[in-house]
C-alpha cells in the first residue's frame, strides 16, 4: 500500500519549511510571527505534517545515520562494512566503540531536536487557531506530543543526559540538561498526557498510514518503560500490550518475507512505519531533506550482485554476521526470510565484488530490489521506497510475553503465537527465552542492541573476544556516547558524558 499521508507531508512541507540554513527552525516561508501564521486548520496541518517530516531524514542527513544500521552495529548481529574500514569513520567508530564528542553520528541529535521543535510549534499554536474543533485542536496535540517524546526516546538512548524543553526556546537558546532518569521521566509523563486526551485511534485510517496511532504511542511507552526497567509502570505497558492485542487492529502475517517486500508494507502486522516512497521522489544529495525515498537500501544492498539475482548492485554496509545465520533452527522462516545467503541461494551466480566485513549474508529484509526506485526522478541511489519497518505487532506479543513474566502474569501464548509463525521449535517462557525470540525476530530492525543494555547482557556478550573484528570491550561507560563538541562549545554548563 503507497503512502497517501505521506504525499500530502511532502505538499506540506514544501508549503511550510525554509531550505536554508535555517531549516531546524520549521519556519515557514513568510515573515508573520508563528501565532499570526497560523489563522486556520489548514495551516495548522502544515505545523503538524512538519513535525513528522525530520522521521525520513534518519537514513541520511549529510551522514549515514539509519537508526537500525546505527543501533545494530554496536550489537552483535552486524557488522559495519562498506569498501574499507575507512570508509564512514563515524559508523566505524560506532561500531568499534571509540567515538568521541567529534566524530560520532552526531546528525541523529540535530535530527531530533528539529523534531521536537516543529511538534513543540503545534503545541505552543494549536489552540489559538479559529475555526478548528476541540476534538481536532486535541487530536494534534496528542500527535505532536507523541512525536516529540519519540525524538526525546532517541536522545535519551544514545546520549543520555541531555538538554530538556517542553516550550521553544528563546536566546539564548539553551535549555537545562537533565539526567537521564529525569529524561525519562519527562518521555513517559508526556505520553501519559497524550493517552488522557483519549482521541487516538488504534489504528490508522486508510490514507493516513504513518501518522501517530494509540498502537504506535502504546509501544513507545512500553519501550521505554522496559528500558528503563521502571517496574512501577510494568503493569500499566501490559495492559497496553494487552489493548492493542485484543482490538483485533493487527495479526502476524504468515509469510515472514513478505513484510519486507513494497507489498507488505502497511501490513497488518505493521504497527508503524516511517514512510518513503519513489514514485515522483526527488531526494537529492544536494538537498537531503527533500520528501522522497530511501538510501538505506543502497548502503546495505549487496555488491556487485548480477541482474538475475533481482537485488541491485550496493554498497555492502551492514553485513550480517555468521553467528546470526547460525542460529536458527533449519526450518525456521526467519532466517531466510530475513537474510539473504547469497551463494546459499544463488548458486550459480558470482558476485562482482567483495567488500570488508564480508560475510556472504546481507540483511534481505532493506537491501536494495532491482527497480525499487521505480519513477524516482532525481538521485536514483537515494530514492528507493522501502519503508522502515519501525513496530510490528510481533514486537507487541513479544512485549506481551515478556511483561507477563515480570509481572507474575501468564502471556506464554503470546510467545507461542510468535513461535508458531516462525516455525521454530523453542519451548522456553523465562525472560531470556524470550529476548532470545527477539533476537532472531529482529535481526537487523535495531533492536538487539538496546535489548543487551536493559537487561544487563551487553558487558557479557559483547566482549572483544566474542567478535570477530572487534579489540574494544562494550563497558558501562559506553552505554552514553559523548555529547556533540558543538553543543558544548555553545553551552559551556553542559556537563560532558564519560565515554
């Protein structure tokens, strides 16, 4: 299913943003203050659409940045590849584990707070605006709200203690960093706010796929809250997972590798994706921020494939290690459903080149199709339309399962449900049964990463000596990376991250 919200944010947008240097402000292309600009429903849509809009920019935004390439290569199932160990220092970096406050994917902190500036524009305006419901005014807030606790659950993750604001700033344009507990804290009292307001729906109305939806907001919320280990709100992420099962909105799909096809998105499996399309797409790499497609295809498509694969030639970044094939049980749909086995499935074709990393698997699930940039119009490497597949509705049953045992309540057949699409054998229902589940569901979604962290498994399991390229040992003082030189520079009361 294309994206019908998605074609009306690039209008929006378009109407809306400066292409300047001062694009991060949201401003629109008019010299009214925000508070006269916004004088009806329509252009307060445009405030809205805005703030979703930095969501496509993860990919690529003057740096490679795909928050599931980023996460997963500091885990164990990806590795970070690409022509040579040159090639991207920031990711190479990341993957090794000796960023610094210089070189780091720092873009994903700009990303960020330009989001939560445009959603903060929606909140700060929306009930001034004529003309407008009360159930629309609050419909908008609940999204921009939830939008912005998104930004702030990926600066909470990466970087941890990091500046904190509800209300756009004024000059100086600082705002108080908090720690990370308090950051937290902010995230999931936000979406509590949202949840009262009580006007999202569970799912998106066809035409609006990609829009903020209870579901979506739901799995934020237990995300965090698991992360957080913060038991006093188990209960309540339960009865969410729980919501979200019983509305009968979602299902699994029976054929593990069609969500990944431009078929299957939007499935009923999907919960929330992050939209990109290519018919019409007119990214650029010299205007990055344009609407259109993808470039994480590209980067972790396979190299010099031939033409009778039906893959397109990549550029080999993200490759995927042995030990994640290996993990699988034979039978079980996952694994070649999610990973592509290249000489295991192509036996008579020779790939044309090899690049460093190289394992022979590549992640199936984002790699680039041939023709997946169909009716592109611009730069053709960063316009394919693979939507990223952000929460799937087995990641609620898996929240579901595991939420039961920390809970003392029994979600086993949760975990079934997931295992009996999977084909696999497991029997196991303790909490480490469980994130094993997540991690042959999720390989390559960046997922396992955090999932290492929050129960205390990644000083243990990501050890030098357990990798195959790695010298550095993950460490506790590794779960922050530092905060950006540039945001410190402008505010010399920022108190850097021991990394």
């Amino acid at each position: 299913m294309k994206k019908i919200f998605y074609a009306i944010c690039a209008f929006a947008v378009l109407m809306l943003s400066s292409c300047g240097k001062d694009f991060v402000t949201a401003v629109h292309n008019s010299s009214e203050p925000q508070s006269e600009y916004y004088i009806n429903e329509e252009r307060m849509f445009q405030g809205l659409v805005a703030a979703y809009d930095p969501l496509k920019w993860f990919d690529y935004f003057n740096e490679y940045d795909a928050l599931n390439m980023v996460s997963d290569i500091m885990a164990d199932d990806i590795y970070c590849g690409g022509s040579n160990e040159g090639d991207q220092p920031k990711l190479v970096k990341t993957h090794f584990y000796n960023v610094t406050s210089l070189e780091q994917c720092g873009a994903i902190w700009t990303i960020c707070y330009s989001g939560i500036n445009r959603a903060c524009h929606v909140l700060e305006n929306v009930d001034g605006v004529p003309g407008m419901t009360e159930e629309k005014k609050n419909l908008y807030k609940a999204e921009a709200t939830v939008l912005k606790a998104f930004y702030y659950t990926l600066l909470w993750k990466f970087w941890g203690n990091v500046p904190y604001y509800d209300k756009n700033l004024e000059a100086p344009y600082i705002a108080p960093q908090l720690k990370a507990d308090e950051v937290y804290e902010n995230i999931v009292t936000r979406l509590e706010e949202a949840f009262e307001l009580n006007v999202l729906p569970m799912k998106a109305a066809a035409g609006n796929e990609g829009r903020v939806t209870k579901a979506m907001a739901y799995m934020l919320y237990a995300e965090a809250v698991m992360y957080q280990n913060d038991q006093a709100r188990y209960a309540k992420a339960l009865e969410f997972m729980d919501e979200i099962i019983t509305s009968g909105k979602y299902s699994l799909v029976s054929d593990f590798a069609s969500i990944w096809e431009e078929s299957g998105e939007w499935g009923t499996e999907s919960v929330w994706e992050i939209n990109y399309m290519s018919e019409g797409a007119a990214r650029s790499w010299g205007n990055p921020i344009y609407s259109g497609g993808s470039v994480y295809p590209m980067l972790s498509g396979v190299p010099g494939a031939p033409e009778a694969s039906g893959y397109k030639g990549g550029w080999g970044f993200g490759p995927v290690a042995q030990s994640a094939w290996d993990m699988y049980e034979e039978g079980d749909i996952r694994r070649d459903g999610g990973i592509l086995n290249f000489y295991y499935e192509f036996p008579d074709l020779t790939l044309g080149e090899t690049r460093w990393q190289y394992t022979g698997l590549f992640l199936k699930k984002y790699v680039a199709r041939m023709n997946g940039n169909h009716g592109q119009i611009a730069d053709a490497d960063m316009n394919y339309g693979n939507n990223q597949r952000y929460y799937r509705y087995a990641e609620t049953l898996l929240n579901a399962a595991e939420l039961g045992v920390l809970t003392g309540k029994d979600r086993s057949n949760c975990l079934a449900e997931v295992r009996a699409r999977a084909n696999c054998s497991d029997t196991g229902t303790d909490q480490l049964s469980i994130l094993e589940e997540r991690h042959k569901e999720f390989v390559g979604e960046g997922k396992r990463y955090w999932d290492l962290i929050r129960t205390g498994q990644a000083a243990t399991v990501l050890k030098a000596a357990n990798h195959e390229w790695r010298q550095n040992d993950w460490t506790e003082n590794k779960k922050y990376w530092p905060l950006p030189q540039s945001e410190c520079d402008k505010d010399p009361n920022l108190v850097q991250n021991n990394y």
